[in-house]
C-alpha cells in the first residue's frame, strides 16, 4: 500500500507546513519519533539548525527553557563579525 504525499508549504517564520492540517512538519516527525504528542512544554531543536531539514536524526524534543539555554550558548560563543560601511 502507499502512502499519498502530502503537500507543504512554508509559513512566515521558514518552517515547512502540511498544506491540509497547517501544522509543522518537524512537530509531526518528532512526535513520530518519540511515539506520542508533543507536551505544551515540549519543543522540537534542529540539530544543525536548518529548519527544512526536519529528518528524524536531525530533531529532538526538549523543554522550552532548556531549548533556549541552547541558543543562549549558541548566541555567546558565535565569533562577532566587524560590520563595514
């Protein structure tokens, strides 16, 4: 038997969204993977930070505080460009 492809379409934010339920691809894979919903607290983290890139290895599920923790660090240890004008 074979599955019918869902459509998508990308929202005003860059994440790519199923064209008959509105909702996130990512979510959707996350939840498959972990085998339930998503919790409210839960968020889904792209590894390496391509939100079109919504592969199983490329997702985890965290908490919201913790997610933010992340791009926290990520934000302080980005080397800062000097700006030309």
């Amino acid at each position: 038997m074979f599955k019918k492809k869902s459509r998508t379409f990308v929202d005003k934010k860059g994440y790519p969204r199923y064209s008959n339920t509105k909702k996130a691809v990512h979510r959707a894979v996350a939840e498959k993977k972990i085998g339930r919903p998503l919790r409210k607290h839960e968020v889904v983290h792209h590894r390496n930070g391509n939100k079109k890139n919504f592969r199983k290895k490329n997702v985890f599920v965290m908490s919201r505080s913790y997610h933010s923790k992340i791009h926290r660090k990520m934000r302080k240890s980005k080397p800062r460009t000097k700006r030309r004008y």
